[in-house]
C-alpha cells in the first residue's frame, strides 16, 4: 500500500466515503419517499396496503445483495478495490434514473410495479457489492491504531445517505412542494438527484489510490477459497450480521412509517423527527469507533448484544404508545445509542476476520446473504404484524435476533487482537 501519509489516508477516505454516501441516498430515497409514491406504482387501496406492496418489493431488492456481493467481491478481490466501488455507484445512479423516468400504474398498468421492481433490482446489485468493498477499502487505507474510528466512516456516510434523502425529502415537504405536488409528481425529483450525484462520486472514486497491491499469480476472489480456507469466518459473518441488521433496519429505514402508522404522527413531522435522530446517530458512530481501538471490538458487540435483548421490547412497546414527540425521540435515541455497539464497527470487524485476496468477497457475501434474508424482510414483516393487529410479535422477534447473535459475540475473539490486515502489514 502506498498510502503513508495522514493526508493521503484522508484523502483515500474521504474518496471511498462520498460514493459510499451517494449510493446509500439513492437506496434510502426509495424508503423516504414510498410514503408518496406508493400510489403511484400500485392499485388504490387503504394506505397500509400499498404501504406493504412498496416493502415487498424494497425487500425484493435485497435479493440482488447477495449476487452484487459475490460479483463485486471478486472483481474487488482480482483487480483491485478501485474499478468494483466505481462500477457500482454507477449501477445504482442507473436504477435511481428508471424510479425517476417510470410512468404511473394509471398509465402503462402492471408494467409500473415491474420496472420499480427492476430499478431495486439493479440498486440491490449494486449496493450489495458497495458494502464489502468499501468496508474492505477504509479498513486497510486506516492506520492500525485507528482502524475503528476511520471504519466508522462508512456507517457516518451510509447514514449521511439516509439524511440527504430525509433533508430532501423535508425541503420538498416545507418549502417547494404542496402535499399534492409531491404524491403526484414531486416525489421524482430525488430519484434525478441520486442520478446527478453520481457523476461527483464518480469522478472521485476514479482518483483513487489503491488500497493494496494485487499479485495475479495467486487465486484471488473465489467462493472455492473463500469456502475451504475460511468456512469458520463466514459463519461468523452470517451470526455477527443477523441481529444488527434486523435492529438497524428496523430503528432507522422501517421507524419513519412506524411513527407515522402507530404513533400517529404526521408524515412532515415523522419525517423531521427522524432526520434529527440520524444526524445524531451518524455523530455517535466515529466515538464507537475510536472506542474499539482503545478497549477492542468484542466488548462493544457484546454491549450491544445484550441491551439489545433486554431492552427491544420495552423501547418499541413504550414507543407504541408515546404521546409526546419528545418521548418519541428519546426512546428511539436510546435504541440508536445501542445499535451503534453494532454498526460503527461491524465493517472493520468482518475486514479483520480474512486475508486480502478474499476480503471484498468474505465481508460482502455473507453480510449480503444475511441482509438480504433478515434486513431485506424487517420492514415488510414489521407492516404484516401491523397490518394483521399483531404489531408486538415483530417487537419479541428483534429480540431474538440479537440474542442469537450475543451468543456468537461471546465466543468469538477479538478481531483487534487477531486482525489479517495487521499480520500482512507486520504491525504488532
């Protein structure tokens, strides 16, 4: 790795991180804004009804993470880390631009669902190979020393995308639109910009440095090395993931609509609400961040693993029946303060696990297998509880989740103690 200087590791970071950014704006836009345009893409029905048909196929799109892992893993992995993070901002601004150009279900029929399902198709591609190269990449760009705290970065990035998407959604909301320009037409113009953006991050990420040296002699990139040599890792991926996801997915992506459809609150405020609680959120990850390099990543998983079991319940039950937009937003807050146990580090902690030439690929297919099947169906399962008056049982199987995956924190070792990265580097 070329990359000595403070500077040129900023500079790698800050380039990795921007496209990081634009890519998670564009999938959040989808998210944020399902509250417009569901009507758009589906036939009339009570509000739950669409809001669920618009999470089924937000859940399809999870489906491409997998393959978008295993593809971009191995072009990350053989030909290095630049061309696979270029090529996917460039997938995923091409998704944005089919949301942005599609036709109503009044006009072209059930061919609106279907090119809403193929644009989240061509996103979940794309955003499935993003993570495990761009977890791999600030990982070894970092110092070993601070390999947390600049790691950490991708999650301030990936919910840098979430309120990019919330603060466009808000100005749309309060200055430029009426809520009848943005059901009808407005919600659009989100999905430009993702397209726009792209063409920033683009040009960024191809001025980028290498991360590491690629020796083409070896075997690099494959499911065959990544299987024989490493099956103990990527099981260990699969357990790491399973509850954070399903926590993230559900107090970040899935909360927005939980307020507006069990707390009652309006869509501008909900909306308002949860930018400023992603705003805070997306500070917390750098001090989780730096936490793990002074005391290590297990006790902060661990941390999360159980006041995550004990504490789910309790926090969405008393959510539910919040009368105060205050209490709303502490209580949300408090369960962000746990999930950051989880998400600041969980990148750099999968990066550690495996050797350079199955990286990308260890941290990207198993994190996107495991997303796609619990992180991908959070938010649809969430609404059937609703939809069926059964709400509480989505609440009880969070925590099960996280218990499941505090039993793998406890037994796994530090991956600060035992990083890859620093055995190929010779740092003790």
């Amino acid at each position: 790795m070329t990359l000595q200087s403070t500077r040129a590791r900023l500079k790698a970071i800050v380039s990795g991180s921007v496209g990081n950014l634009v890519e998670w704006y564009d999938w959040y836009a989808y998210t944020a804004f399902s509250l417009y345009f569901a009507p758009s893409f589906f036939p009339k029905g009570n509000q739950t009804a669409q809001q669920l048909n618009a999470a089924a196929i937000f859940a399809v799109g999870f489906l491409m993470r997998p393959i978008g892992g295993w593809i971009f893993g191995r072009i990350a992995d053989r030909t290095g880390r630049k061309a696979a993070m270029t090529l996917s901002v460039m997938l995923m601004s091409f998704g944005s631009l089919i949301i942005a150009c599609t036709p109503t279900y009044q006009q072209i029929g059930l061919a609106a669902p279907v090119l809403l399902l193929l644009a989240r198709l061509l996103q979940g591609l794309s955003v499935g190979g993003e993570y495990g190269t761009s977890a791999t990449y600030l990982s070894e760009v970092a110092e070993s020393h601070r390999r947390g705290f600049y790691s950490s970065f991708q999650y301030v990035t990936l919910i840098g995308g979430q309120l990019t998407a919330l603060g466009v959604q808000m100005l749309l909301q309060k200055i430029f639109l009426t809520p009848e320009q943005l059901e009808l037409w407005g919600w659009r113009i989100p999905f430009f910009i993702g397209a726009l953006l792209a063409f920033v991050a683009l040009y960024m990420r191809r001025n980028m440095e290498e991360s590491v040296s690629i020796d083409k002699k070896k075997e690099r990139g494959t499911l065959r090395l990544m299987l024989k040599k490493h099956p103990r890792a990527v099981l260990t991926v699969v357990g790491l993931t399973l509850g954070g996801t399903i926590a993230f997915y559900t107090y970040t992506t899935y909360m927005q609509k939980f307020l507006v459809n069990t707390v009652h609150l309006t869509k501008d405020r909900a909306t308002q609400l949860t930018f400023f609680l992603m705003l805070i959120y997306a500070g917390m990850q750098p001090l989780f961040g730096w936490l793990s390099d002074k005391i290590g990543r297990k006790p902060l998983l661990i941390g999360f693993g159980v006041f995550g079991s004990l504490l789910t319940v309790p926090i969405l039950t008393a959510l539910s029946h919040a009368n105060t937009e205050a209490a709303a937003f502490f209580l949300i807050l408090g369960a962000l303060v746990i999930v950051s146990g989880y998400t600041a580090i969980n990148a750099v902690v999968k990066a550690e696990m495996f050797p350079a030439e199955v990286r990308a690929l260890g941290v990207g297919l198993p994190y996107a297998l495991t997303v796609a099947i619990f992180g991908g169906t959070a938010e649809m399962l969430a609404l059937y509880f609703k939809d069926i008056g059964r709400e509480s049982l989505y609440y009880w199987y969070v925590t099960v989740c996280i218990f499941i995956s505090l039993l793998v924190y406890t037994v796994v070792k530090d991956s600060k103690r035992t990083s890859w990265i620093d055995k190929e580097n010779n740092t003790p």
